[in-house]
C-alpha cells in the first residue's frame, strides 16, 4: 500500500503542480499506471473550476479561463513539449537533428503555431461542450478527458522505444518494457464514457484513431520517442477529444 501511494504522489508531481506532501520519492517506472488517475484528478478539479466561472462570465470567457486553468495546473510541462516536438519534427531536417533542436529550449515558429493552434482548437471544443451538450454529459466530459489524454502517453511509452539514449526528461519511464497491469486506470474513463451513450462510444473511437496517426506519425519521422513528444501526444489528444465530444452528433 505505501508503493502505491508512493507511485500516485510521484505521478502527481511529474505531471500536475498540484501538491501531494513533502518527502515524495521519484519512481519513474511505478508512476506510469497512475497517469489515468491523476487526468482524472484534473478533469475533477477543471470540472469544479468551470462550474465555479460560470456563475460569473458567459461561455466563450468560461472556455478561455478553462484552458488557461489546465496550462496552469500542468504548469505548461505538455505545452513545453508540444512546441519542441514541433520546432524539431517540421523542421525537415534528419533524425539526429531533429532530437538536437528539440533539446534547444528556445521555441521557434513552428513551436509558436504549434502552441495557438493546440489552445484555439481546445478552447473551441470546450466552448462546443459548454454551449452545445446536455449538462450531466458535458460534466462526465470535462472530467474524463484529461484522464484520456494523459493515458495516451502509457501507450506512447509502450509502442516506441525511446529516442535518446543517454538522457533526457522521459529517459526514466522506458527502462523496463511496460504491460498491460500499467493500462488498469484506463478502465475508469472508458466505464465512466459508458454513461455518454452514443456520445462515449464516438469518444473512445476518435481516442484510439488519434493515437494511431499520432505513434503512426512518429514512428514514420523518427520510428522512437522522447519525453516532448510524450507531452505533445497529451496536448493533441485532449484538443482532438474536446473538439469531438462538442460536435453536434448524437
């Protein structure tokens, strides 16, 4: 019981700045399973913060401070990534040479448009959620996909082997193969997405399509991963999965 907790607090602070106590080891590998979780821990929490705004401002304000609200809790860590991956994978340079360009902290134009677009699209499908879904569905929605978005990288982390071999962010979670005990959290959203009716069964399509183009777009430019582009499949996945859940279907 002390490993879990252990290994959820550590999961927590890798990927939240959310506080979880003093004193937390660091366990890379152990972590990787909560990462459903602590989307869910996310999604609760924008959940209460989107209920809180909107006693105060319309829709479109609501969306805006709801996507400010996850780049803030996740203290921009995803949105960091997002922009290296791209400053370095439409850089159209070699492979080599697109891991070295995204290790340079500076961000580039790709990684600019790259950034706004990610934002634009998520605060759109927010708004479409928000102004477009019937209540009890739009709050199962702001709840479970954070968690969906966070578990695209358990698979990330599966099916690609790791890009740099001496260092780098995610180095840690890909030195042991990972199995299926790590996707057991990925249970919670897809049971709770039943209760979206013909709305979750498009939810969960569109999350398994846009994890193929994604590790099938790696895989192509790079065939390996690294710990930006972990935060980048995060980043466009949750967008993605907003914008379908607003879509008028159902």
């Amino acid at each position: 019981m002390k490993k879990f907790f252990t290994d959820f607090r550590s999961a927590i602070l890798f990927i939240t700045i959310l506080p979880a106590g003093k004193g937390v080891a660091y366990s890379p590998l152990g972590m990787i399973r909560f990462f459903p979780l602590v989307g869910l821990m996310v999604g609760g929490i924008l959940l209460l913060f989107d209920r809180l705004v909107s006693n105060l401002w319309l829709a479109s304000v609501v969306s805006v401070l709801d996507v400010l609200f996850l780049v803030v809790i996740t203290g921009a860590f995803h949105l960091d990534g997002l922009g290296d991956t791209a400053d370095g994978m439409f850089s159209h340079r070699p492979k080599e040479r697109m891991l070295e360009i995204m290790k340079d902290s500076r961000t580039g134009m790709m990684g600019l448009v790259a950034v706004f677009s990610i934002l634009a699209v998520k605060t759109a499908g927010i708004f479409s959620v928000k102004t477009g879904v019937p209540s009890f569905q739009a709050l199962l929605l702001f709840l479970i996909i954070p968690s969906y978005s966070r578990s695209s990288m358990i698979f990330g982390i599966r099916f690609l082997e790791y890009g740099r071999k001496e260092a780098g962010t995610g180095l840690d979670l890909f030195e042991k193969p990972i199995g299926l005990k790590d996707f057991v959290f990925m249970v919670i959203p897809v049971v709770i997405s039943f209760f979206l009716g013909y709305k979750g069964l498009v939810l969960n399509i569109v999350f398994v399509v846009t994890l193929f183009f994604i590790l099938g777009f790696y895989k192509k430019k790079l065939n390996c991963i690294t710990g930006d582009m972990l935060g980048a499949m995060n980043e466009i996945t949750e967008a993605v999965l907003f914008m379908a859940a607003g879509a008028l279907i159902g």
